[in-house]
C-alpha cells in the first residue's frame, strides 16, 4: 500500500476553472496562497502564462514561445491568500467576457529566501513537503551549482533564461538517457543531447545547469521550477507504449488530479489533462503545454485510484514501443496516513 504525508494534496496544489468577463475578479477557494499559476485559455487559442511570487505578480513567460519575460498588468493583480485576482482587462488570463480557461495553481515557500548551497546564490521559494520549488538566480558564465530547496534530488527542472529569447531547457530523469540531456517544453521537440544542459546530475541540495550560453551565460537572469518525487502525491517517471486502444496502466499510487506527458525519443506536443477539466472517465479535454491551440477532445485515458491507463493508440502518448516521459499530480493519496483508500472516480 502506498502511504504518504500529504492527506490533502488539494493544500498544495489546486485547479480553478474561470470565466471571463472583463473585469477584475477575486478567484477564492483555492485552499492556499499560490507561488505559481500556469494559466491557459481553453475556449481558443491562447498561450500557456506563467506568473510566480518569486519574480512577481506582473511579471510573465510563456511555455510555447521562447520569448522573453514580459510585464504586464493585464493577467493577475494579486496572489491572495486563499485564491487570486484576475487583473481586469481581455488580453490576459482568459478573461475576455465569457472566455474560459483554466487556472493550474501551485503552493511554494512563500516569499523567496536566499539559499548558498551552491556555488551562486540563488533565491527559493520551496515547498519541500510537496517536492516543489521556484529557483532565481543570475548565472555567471560558469558551469555552477545551484540550490533548489528541497530534500531530494529533483527528477523534473523547467528551465528559462529570463531576459534572453532562447529555448527552454527542461531535465528529465530519464533512464538510459544519462546526463547532457534535456526536452523543450516550447516546441514538440524530441529528446536533445548536449554536455551543455544540465551535464551533472541532480543532488539532494544542488543542480547544475550546464555551462551553455542559454544555461550560464556571464549575466543571465534564470528561472527553474524544480520537481521532485514525494510517494502518495507526486510521481515523475516514464511508461513505454503498446500502440493499442487498450494502452498500459500506469502506477502513481495515489489518484490523479493532474498529468503531463511526454515522447521522449520522438516528435510530440506536451499533452496536459487534469480532474477539473474532464471530471469523469473517460477523459478527453486536452491542453498542451507546447502550443497555444484551444482546448481539444481528444487522447482517451482514464484517472484511477492509483493510477491512470491510456485509452488511445495515438503515437503522441501511447506510440508502439516509444517511451513516454510523464509528471503526475494527486487528488487524493491511494491510501492515506491515517489507512484511509482512494475513492473511485
């Protein structure tokens, strides 16, 4: 049985479906204070905006684009104690009248502190209970190590260069694939190899983004979100297609409220599926990470008790053979601290 410490992963991350209407709005019952909120429009083309507590409210990036990070007064006005408020106006955050989205919501540290575990000083905002952090730091043309906050080794980093118009960067633990290598989560990229990106593997204290211009160039501004597995909530891992509509079951040991996934050796968009979104199985509302298009019905799977099972024989997420990388989220543990189970879907 898979026990863990989070009975409530809803007070560490949490899914808000808005509607837009033009105007200011107080989003409340999150549960928490968010470090980090992915926003994306659903009812058509929108990108993927991510704003955090650690570079600011008004400050943003965009997964599907390589640009650089923008201000704008136009998306969240405040990170709120129990929610948010949508920045009145159209162009941001989904919230032209009757426009719909979906809000992807995160608990951090709170304001960021100083962190000297590595060889520059990085400011954190971490939640290591939850295996998640928010990493800034300014690179100085070394191939340095940097402090990510948690207490385990990170298998997932998301990497932006702040002010350069450069691709993202993103480690993954991925077996066999070894060091000096990484994904793009703004394109359908396959799996890269280059000793500049990430070359040394994670610790339980420090990563070292590589010493690439885009990763340790003199002077550069960074962002990192850094993921790492914590057993009954979070699970990062990898399954291996079969190219059938009855796909492979994949264990988490707790129920899904969130996943994304990823081929690893082939072309493919970053597929996102979440409980709020699709509230039953089997599940078809679609979003991608890597491109700005509407939400789609599309990619069958199913969220279980401790897992979820792909429905689908599209090579996107169940190609015969092709290995698929995956980041999982839970709404409720398998199996709770107190021996409590799961409910069915």
């Amino acid at each position: 049985m898979a026990y863990t410490t989070i009975d409530k992963p809803s007070e560490h991350f949490n899914i808000k479906l808005t509607t837009g209407t033009g105007s200011s709005q107080a989003v409340t019952g999150l549960g928490f204070q968010p470090d980090w909120i992915w926003g994306k429009r659903r009812d058509s083309t929108g990108h993927n905006s991510w704003f955090d507590s650690v570079r600011g409210v008004t400050k943003g990036l965009e997964s599907n684009q390589t640009n650089a990070e923008f201000t704008s007064t136009d998306y969240y006005s405040s990170f709120d104690s129990d929610g948010f408020t949508i920045a009145a106006g159209a162009s941001g955050a989904g919230n032209g009248s009757s426009q719909t989205a979906v809000q992807w919501c995160w608990k951090g540290g709170g304001t960021a502190s100083s962190n000297s575990n590595g060889s520059i000083t990085s400011s954190v905002s971490a939640n290591p209970t939850a295996g998640f952090s928010i990493v800034s730091w300014t690179s100085d043309g070394s191939d340095a190590t940097i402090g990510h906050g948690l207490s385990s080794a990170p298998q997932l980093i998301i990497h932006k260069h702040r002010t350069g118009t450069v691709q993202w960067n993103v480690y993954a633990n991925v077996p066999g694939a070894g060091t000096g290598g990484y994904l793009r989560i703004d394109g359908n990229n396959a799996w890269g190899s280059n000793s500049g990106f990430f070359g040394t593997a994670p610790t339980a204290t420090v990563f070292s983004p590589g010493s690439h211009s885009y990763m340790s160039g003199n002077g550069n501004t960074n962002i990192a979100y850094c993921f790492a597995n914590v057993k009954g909530y979070q699970k990062i891992g990898t399954y291996n297609g079969n190219g059938d509509a009855d796909g492979p079951f994949v264990f988490t040991g707790f129920k899904p409220a969130w996943v994304l996934t990823k081929t690893i050796s082939t072309t493919s968009h970053w597929q996102l599926f979440d409980t709020k979104r699709s509230p039953i199985n089997e599940m078809d509302e679609r979003l991608k990470a890597s491109d700005n298009s509407g939400e789609d019905e599309n990619l069958d799977r199913d969220f279980y008790s401790n897992g979820f099972k792909i429905r689908n024989d599209n090579a996107t997420i169940n190609g015969s053979g092709v290995a698929m990388f995956y980041i999982a989220i839970a709404e409720e543990p398998f199996v709770t601290s107190t021996k409590i189970p799961a409910t069915a879907r």
